[in-house]
C-alpha cells in the first residue's frame, strides 16, 4: 500500500518506462508506424536504452508533493513477456491503490482518472505524454521513434504505436489507441491532453501532444486556479444551511423539499434559482451543499460563451471535488442586438441576439460538470433539455415581502436608536436581503463618520468602520444608507426634485388637509397592514399607491408631493414627458415599463404632474394616433394592476383622466381654492420676516374676499415686494445705483398695485370693479377710457345688498321699457340691446337661441342638451340675468324651486359661476348626477345638480345641492 503521495506516480510511470525501452531498441522503424505493428525481439539495445533511462525513477520526485525523497526503481527490465510484465505491474498498482482509497491519502493520479473516467488506455496515454515533463531525456527517444534527432514531445503516431506495444486494443471491449487518441476522447475533451497542430502539410498523426499545464500543477500538489480562470472565478466554501436565510413561508417549504429530493438520489442537479438580484439566490448554493464544500462562482457573461473556459471551469471542478455556481445568466440569455437597417438616430425596436445562448443549452454545456452546477437569472425557466448525468430542480426566490424585510431589518434592532425606525425603513424601502444587509453596513459608517467629525477623530481613528454600533443609527443614517443601494437608473428617466414644503406650509381646507393626512398613513403603514393584517393583493396584484391630486392651478398639488416626499423621506421623482413619449408605435410603453420598473426599486414617489397627457380618457379608433394613444392608456391600466410602488398625478382637469383609471387609484384628493379665512392667514404670511412690511395698513378683510390661490397669493406679495423697490428708485429701476432696501417698506398701496399688475398682466382674472373702495389707488392709465355703465353702477349701489329689498322676489316680470334690473331702459345708453350679455340666450326673431357669437336652433337647444350642457347654461343664464331662460331649465318636477328676480340679481352680483371640469359622479339613464365648484366672490362650493329627462325627452334640472359655506370669520 502506498504511503506517499508521490509513490503512485512513481510506480505508474516506472511501468510507462519499461514499455517505453522496450520500444526504443526497434532497428530500421518506418516514418510512419501503424498501431498494430506487430512487437519484435528485444535486442542488446534495448538494455542500452534502458541504462540510458535508468534514472527516470529519480527524477519522478519532481510530481511528489512536497519533493519527499523517494528511492529509484533500478530492477532491470524483462527481454521477453513484455504486455504479461505489464498487466502484471497494472494489478499490483490497482491493489495497492484500492488499499490507499481507504486512507485520507491524496492520490492526484488516481483522482483524475476517476474524476474524467479515463481507462486504463487513456492513463497510459496520459502518462506517455507525462513522461517528458518528468524527465526531458524521454523526449529524445520519442524523436527518435519519429526519425527525428532531437528532442520532441510524443506525437500522436509514437503514441498510438507505443500503446498496440503495450497491448491496448487487443482485447474486447477495450479501448484501442486509435479512440484513446481522438478528438472526443476525454483526454481533449476536458483538456487533459493538449494537441499541438503542426505544419499544413503535415499529417495529422504526426502532431505533439503535451500534458495541459493546470493539470501537472494539480499533480505537483498545486491547488490554485488554473490561470486562465483566475481572474473570474472566485472559491467559496459551504457553510450555512437553509435555517440561516430568510425567505417567505412558501419558499422555504420549496425550498426545504428541493433539498430533500437531492439528498435521496447519488446523481449530482443541476439548479436554476430565480429572481431579482440580491433575493438571497446568490447565498442558496452554500446552503444546498456539504459543509465545507468548496463552490466555484463564475459571472455566466465570462464563461459560458468561450467553450474552452467552460472546459476547463468543468475540469477545475472535478480536481478539487467543487460545485459550480454560475451567476447573472440572463446578461447572456437576454442579450439584444439593433437591427443592422431601418434604424435612424433617434432609435429603433430592439431585438433579442439571436446567437446569444439560451438556458438550455448552458445546463447541456454543464451537465459534463462532475458535482452539482447552480445556475441564477432573473427569468423563471422551464426545462427542456434531456440530460445524461445530472437532474433538474428550479426554484423562485421572490423579491422580500415586508414580513421578511421586517425580520432582516430586527436582525440589527439593537443598533437602531428608535424602534419604530425598523418598521419604517422596512415599509418605505422594498430592498433586498443582500441590499437591506449592506445599507446596515453604509449606515453604521455614516455614523461613526458623523460622530468622528463631531466628537473625537482620533477616539475612532483605528476602530472597524463597519463593526456594529450600539443604539445609534438615527433616521438619517438608515434612509441615506437605504437611497444608496435603491436603484439609481430612474434619473435617466425623471428629474428628480428636491422637497422644501411640509405640511404647515399648505394652506388646505380641512378636507383635502385630512385626505392628505390619511395618504401620509397608507405610505407609512401599508406594510404592516397588507402583511401583518392580511390586506395585500392576492396573485399578481401589487400593493403599490397611487394617488390623483386635482384642482386648480396653484392650489398646491405639486407642493403636496413634496411634504409626502419629506413625510416619508423618500425621494421624489418628476416624469419627464419628452424622455418618455415615443414617435414609434410600442416605444411609449417599453420607456413607461422601464420608468415604472425603476419606480418600484428606487423606492422613490414617482410624480406625473399634468397626468391628463399620458392617462387621458380613451377615444374611438379615428387614425393611427389614437390607436396609438388608446395602447398607451391601455398598458398603463394593466401596469398599474400589479405596482408595487407610489406614483402620484397631478390635473387640473379630473374629467380628462379615463374612467377606468379611477378603480386603480387609491386617492383621489381635491384642491380647491383656500376658504377665505386661510386666505387671509396666507396674506399675512406671505411676506417673509426679512422684509420690512406695515402690516397695520393692511385691509387683509378685503384681500380674504378674493377668491386667489396660494400661488396667485404669493404671486402679488412678491409683485409688491418689487413695486415697492421700484418706487425707492423713483420709478426707474434701470438709471443709477441700485438703492438699498433698508429703508423700503411694503405697504397697503403696494399690495393693490400687485394685484392690478396681476390682474393686467399677470394672468389673474380680476376686474377693475373689484377693488370698489380702493380704486382711487390704482394706476390710471392716459390711454385707459373709464365710462360707468349701467352693470357697474348697479354694483356701487348694491353692493353690499341695500336696495335688493325693493325688488319683490315674487315680481318676476317685467315690461317693455324695462330690464331684467328693474330699471327703466335709456334709449341713449350704452346699455341696451346692444350689450352681448343681456340678449345671451334670448329668442331671435328668426326663431333661433342666442348663444354667445354663435345662433342655434331653438328646436336644439331644447332638446339637444346634454347635462353638462343644462348646467353650463344655466349659469351662463345667471350671468346674462335671463330668469325667462333659466325657467325652461328646470324639470316640471324639480325638487328645487325656480329662482326669483331676487336670487338672480344677487347671484349676479357675487359673480357666481362654475369653475374647473363638470364630472359625472351618477350616470344612469334616467338620472345624471354631476359634480363641480360654484365660485363667487364669497365663496367656493362643492356642487351637484341632478338632471332628469322630461315628458319630452329633454335633460331639465330636478336638483340642486351644495357643501355649507364657509365660515367667513
């Protein structure tokens, strides 16, 4: 039995040489030998070669780990009886290596034989070949054998001869030289053996053939990789089992039965995980195997698709008794390619590669593999492949739950400051294990980091940055730690913003404020109740928010996703439309998929401002563009049907957004304009304390009245804030030095003149009559022509309602000679038929309706209504003051009552009008309920009015409900 290492070489090799002696004393050999020469006499040369060779057995020290000192084998070789010699010394090696097996004895020689089911012709081969990087002498008797008087390595001719000497072939079921020397044998299918072609025209029976030089390492005791894959392998060693990974409740239990199957059977699996990265499928390996045992893992881009280093990733396996992990495959799988033609600058489809692997065909390129091969993607796969020594199993590793991000994050509760911090990094941030483990390490640095600016930098100077730290991770450290391994593609995609409101910087009404409240609840508690309480979405559905702020311009939709974005401390994210909205047909969606892909890992607010673009309501199929734009709507309504993220959309046109969208949103939030008290608290504080401001002149009563947004609001403080500079400069901002504003204060007079020059020029739709009191303060212009019509005369008067007393609410008719006022008509005035308000909707005498510039058949405007026609005319009928008109609106059994000359008149007055879209909120055929904003100059009011057909047919309005008003105090 052997009790060394290097005596099994030894002994293998000594055989090679008797056989090899025995050759070489041939006289007269032809160029070419044919491997069924029959063996001749030896003769007196053949001692001399073995003489010439004696020393082979002393230079066999150089396989010997660790160069042990080995005696030579010196007995002299037999003249006669050479193949009995042989297999004689072939069964004493046998013996003597089956007894080793028994022992921990590294028997390299032994283990590559096995390892690559070499034969016994195979061995011999092998060590033929073997033999020069031994001793270099055997190479002159091979070039001797090939008529050559120098050195070479055996050629594949000496070989296969050298071989039929020894015997092989001979026998049945043997393997002949001629097969032990092929391309397919497993000498050169696994790089055992490398063939050196020659010159062209030489024969291919006369190329060299060399031992690879990974595998004489291996035999020197050499366990490093081999050098071709030293630079994308890396060695791992087992050493966790399936209790020390956290996944789901149903994974586990695959998992667990995964683990089982392949434990019953001895034939090595190959396993295919899938999932997105840093699922925990990348740590499976060094539990699905022995402890201990030693995994190699390779990036599949750097492997798979060069063959000789699959080969020689198969062999490194085999010589150290390793598993095999490939990582990333679908960077191969999924390759893509642009079409070489029909491609402009701006871009094109692109197509998948159509020569890039698939995953067939790398698990039949690895089932060569002796041990186990696990193999990761992003994509499930199905099988379909037939395979000779290797089983199949797959396995979906799931992107963390919160139930399982909450129990990696309590891992490391005893370094959070605050314990409801665990809760809300794992609610607000779906990463992965491997990534919720590295944001721990990122945050313990930030913060010792933090501590050695502020404390004592030399207190920390050698202490392990990463090590565990003892209850102070703050909110910071975790939410800076956890944004920098969200993913970072979104900014390709949307402009990220930066936050600068909270909530106490919206002025709200208090139901749009408790709806914004309530949404602050569902980002910051949706995980512990769709896991915990057992609300999530079942199958494919996500658990993701979407929100739909509406109103009008400037009544803070933006800026409430930024105090969501600052509640949660999630970044926030504004859609680029123009990097999203594609000219060629399915490019809109793959960018949109991409978007919200990124959405969902950046763990980002996602913001759609003027979201009526990209969700606006389906149209009939005219021409290719709605075809396109109704493929839009429709992949957007069956993405949002498995979002897993927060995406919010701001209109101001809620009936522009299509119907369907509305059961996909979770809230549906309404800004409207402030109620008048916040008005007022909003122009008091919408001069910042830097400023100089006579606050105390201030008539905030009269600017409470205006019914402004807060973003007109702040509009004229900052145009008051620039008048007053102006007039420091004397009216001329451009001549001489600019004057210090210390001495500048804002005033009353200030703040009137922003609103004129709003009202003129800033986009704000007020009128002169509107400032009453104050319009001897406004600017008065040379060009400007001021007449007092009858409207505002009526106005001065009546104002603040003295004189409406004297109009009976029951008289509702009037005469000839006079108007919808009461007044008596002036022929000369201005304001008689010729003013456009006071014949809107009258009957013409060719019997048609008049309606703004445009005549329309009385017979229409009867019948022909819609609802949201009916509405819009009565108010148009309010303003012109046309009660006869607004008479035929209602329903001859209207729950409501018609209104009198009085409601009329005031209505008028207050400027009552609708604002914003008309939205169906009841829509039945028999009934139509619709919802809008009534404004005037008091008020903003939540609106319905009920429409129900007539005798005829017609839509008439049955009735009318409104919110309370506001409390004007």
């Amino acid at each position: 039995m052997y009790e060394r290492p290097g005596e099994h070489i030894q002994a293998e090799l000594d055989r090679i040489l008797l056989a090899v002696a025995s050759l070489s004393g041939l006289s007269g050999l032809p160029e070419r030998i044919d491997a069924d020469v029959p063996v001749a006499d030896a003769t007196d040369d053949d001692a001399a070669a073995g003489s010439e060779l004696a020393t082979f057995g002393e230079k066999v020290r150089a396989v010997s780990p660790g160069g042990e000192k080995l005696e030579a084998a010196n007995e002299p070789y037999p003249n006669d009886g050479l193949q009995a010699s042989l297999s004689e010394r072939a069964a004493e090696i046998e013996h003597d290596v089956s007894l080793a097996r028994t022992t921990e004895l590294d028997l390299r020689l032994d283990t590559l034989a096995r390892s690559f089911g070499l034969s016994r012709t195979h061995l011999d081969a092998f060590l033929l070949a073997l033999a020069p990087e031994v001793d270099w002498s055997i190479a002159s008797v091979y070039g001797s054998l090939s008529g050559m008087n120098q050195p070479l390595t055996p050629p594949i001719t000496v070989l296969e001869r050298i071989l039929a000497r020894m015997g092989h072939g001979s026998s049945p079921g043997d393997v002949s030289p001629k097969e032990a020397l092929t391309t397919t044998s497993p000498l050169f299918e696994y790089g055992l053996l490398v063939r050196n072609i020659g010159q062209p025209a030489t024969p291919s029976s006369f190329d060299t053939v060399t031992v690879d030089e990974r595998i004489v390492d291996y035999l020197k005791g050499d366990d490093s990789l081999d050098r071709a894959l030293a630079a994308l392998v890396s060695i791992e060693r087992a050493d966790r089992t399936l209790s020390d990974l956290l996944f789901d409740e149903e994974t586990t239990e695959t998992l667990e039965t995964v683990r089982d199957r392949s434990a019953a059977t001895d034939a090595p699996t190959i396993y295919h995980f899938a999932g997105e990265d840093g699922t925990g499928k990348d740590r499976l390996p060094a539990a699905l195997t022995d402890d201990g045992t030693t995994i190699l893992r390779a990036d599949a881009i750097d492997i798979v698709e060069d063959d000789d280093l699959c080969t020689r990733l198969i062999r490194e396996a085999a010589l150290q008794d390793a598993a095999i992990h490939l990582t990333d495959l679908e960077r191969v799988t999924d390759r893509r390619e642009e079409p070489a033609v029909g491609v402009d600058d701006e871009g094109g489809m692109v197509m998948r590669d159509p020569d890039a692997p698939t995953v067939d065909s790398v698990v039949e390129r690895f089932d060569d593999a002796p041990g186990d091969v696990f193999v990761s993607h992003t994509e499930t796969w199905k099988p379909d492949v037939d395979l000779a020594h290797h089983r199949v199993e797959t396995v979906r590793c799931p992107f963390p739950e919160y139930s399982t991000r909450l129990a990696i994050w309590e891992e490391y509760a005893d370094e959070v400051a605050e314990s409801h911090l665990v809760e809300n990094v794992a609610t607000n941030f779906r990463l992965s294990q491997r990534d919720i483990r590295h944001a721990v390490q990122t945050a313990r640095y930030l913060c010792r980091s933090e501590q050695d600016v502020v404390e004592a930098p030399e207190a920390h100077a050698a202490a392990d940055a990463f090590a565990p730290v003892n209850g102070e991770l703050e909110r910071d450290h975790l939410y800076a730690a956890c944004k920098r391994y969200s993913a970072s593609n979104l900014e390709a995609l949307a402009d990220r913003m930066e936050p600068g409101y909270e909530l106490d910087d919206l002025y709200l009404n208090d139901k749009p404020k408790t709806h914004l409240r309530e949404l602050c609840g569902h980002l910051q508690y949706r995980g512990a109740v769709t896991s915990e309480w057992g609300f999530g979405e079942p199958g494919s559905r996500g658990d993701g928010v979407v929100a739909l702020f509406y109103g009008q311009p400037g009544t803070g939709k933006t800026m409430a996703a930024e105090v969501l974005a600052n509640e949660t401390g999630l970044d926030l994210y504004r859609v680029d439309l123009a990097q999203i909205v594609d000219k060629y047909i399915g490019e809109t969606e793959s960018q949109l998929a991409a978007l919200l892909d990124e959405a969902e890992r950046s763990n980002a607010i996602l913001l759609f401002d003027e979201a009526d673009s990209l969700f606006g309501e389906r149209t009939d199929v005219g021409d290719a563009t709605d075809r396109h734009a109704n493929n839009v709507t429709n992949f957007l309504l069956q993405r949002l049907e498995s979002f897993d993220g927060i995406a919010l959309l701001t209109t101001n046109k809620r009936a522009g957004i299509d119907s369907a969208f509305k059961r996909r949103i979770a809230h549906s939030i309404r800004f409207d304009i402030p109620q008048e008290n916040l008005r007022r608290r909003l122009w008091r504080e919408s001069f910042p304390d830097e400023a100089t401001v006579d606050t105390d002149g201030f008539d905030f009563d009269f600017l409470g009245m205006k019914t402004l947004t807060p973003a007109i609001i702040r509009k004229v403080a900052k145009y008051a804030a620039y008048i007053a500079a102006t007039e420091a400069h004397d009216g001329q901002p451009l001549d001489g030095e600019t004057t210090a504003l210390d001495d500048v204060t804002i005033t009353f007079d200030h703040v009137l003149l922003g609103l004129q020059y709003a009202s003129e020029a800033g986009g704000v739709a007020l009128q002169d009559d509107e400032f009453y009191q104050y319009e001897d303060r406004l600017r008065t212009y040379e060009t400007k022509h001021v007449s007092r019509d009858f409207d505002t005369r009526f106005r001065m008067r009546y104002l603040d309602g003295d004189g409406l007393d004297d109009v009976s609410s029951e008289d509702d008719g009037h005469g000839a000679d006079e108007d919808v006022r009461g007044e008596p008509v002036d022929e000369a005035s201005d304001t008689t038929n010729t003013n456009e308000s006071e014949s809107y909707g009258r009957p013409t005498e060719d019997g048609s309706l008049k309606l703004g510039d445009e005549d329309m058949p009385a017979e229409r405007s009867e019948d022909a209504l819609d609802p949201e026609s009916v509405v819009q005319h009565f108010y148009d009928r309010v303003q012109a003051q046309d009660r006869e008109g607004l008479s035929t609106l209602y329903h001859p059994e209207a729950e409501v009552d018609i209104l009198s000359k009085r409601d009329v008149m005031a209505m008028n007055l207050s400027n009552v009008d609708l604002v914003g879209s008309i939205e169906r909120i009841v829509d039945e055929d028999e009934r139509v309920v619709l919802e809008f904003v009534e404004a005037s100059n008091t008020h903003e009011l939540t609106t319905e009015i009920e429409c129900r057909p007539d005798d005829a047919g017609r839509w008439r309005l049955y009735a009318i409900r409104q919110d309370a008003p506001p409390d004007a105090a």
